[in-house]
C-alpha cells in the first residue's frame, strides 16, 4: 500500500474563548488529520495521529472567527516525564516577537517506537499581551 507522503494536522481555535477562559480546553480546540491510519481523537485537542517514519507532519492553525490571529509559536516533543525533549523540538522562524506562523512542517523521524504515543505541546499565540500564549501537551504522534 502506497502512504501519502505528508500528513496535515490542523488546529481550529476560537481564540475568543481560550482568551476568556485562559485555556485551549472546554471545546476551545479543535484537532484533526488526513492521515493514512484511524487516528484517535478527531475534532478534539487530544488527537493523536498515526504517521510512519519519514512522513512529513504538517501543522496549521485556524481561528474560528477569521478575523481574530492565532500563530503556532513552538512545537516541543515531550518526553515520557512529560518534560520538553530539546533534541526533538521543532523550531520556528526564529523570532517570537514577529509572529507569522500558520504552518509548521517537520519529518518524523526514523526511530519512532511504533504503537506508543509521542506527546507534544502545541504553543499557541493570540494576539499580545501577558496571557496572549496558551498550550496544550494532549495531542500525539504514534507510529503505525
């Protein structure tokens, strides 16, 4: 069976809502893929996406009302402590005070443990402002 070489992940916000709430959770996030494999958890921030070694993973972020910006600021993997993983962190453009960033892309690497969920933390930036940064560590990658 031929696999698609990318996955798309896509985040849907109502940035209106985390920002009350101070959260990404109580229906804030909403998580899906086009993955290859029945992922668990679409529609919900506890997705967790089945992709193959050497896959490239596709992250973009959307708010609900079009008018209000949501930028992926940083994508860390964590590790089995629940810890960020420096080795495995993905990086922006560099500049956290210029956000322009709808899409992250990475490659999945070669050593994924198949069958065991990789947590990350998705970082997410809403406007600006103290509590303009929310983040989750529910969503996965787990190799098929």
């Amino acid at each position: 069976m031929a696999y698609k070489p990318q996955v798309n992940i896509v985040a849907v916000v109502d940035v209106i809502g985390a920002l009350s709430g101070g959260t990404l959770l109580n229906g804030n996030l909403c998580m899906m893929d086009n993955g290859d494999h029945d992922s668990r958890g679409q529609g919900t921030p506890h997705l967790c996406t089945v992709v193959r070694p050497g896959q490239v993973v596709q992250w973009t972020v959307l708010a609900v009302d079009l008018q209000t910006p949501v930028e992926i600021r940083n994508i860390t993997f964590l590790g089995p402590d629940g810890e960020a993983t420096p080795t495995e962190r993905l990086s922006g453009n560099g500049d956290g005070d210029k956000l322009d960033l709808a899409h992250w892309a990475g490659t999945v690497p070669l050593s994924l443990t198949p069958g065991t969920p990789h947590k990350y933390r998705l970082e997410l930036q809403m406007y600006e402002g103290a509590r303009s940064v929310l983040h989750v560590d529910s969503p996965a990658l787990m190799g098929a």
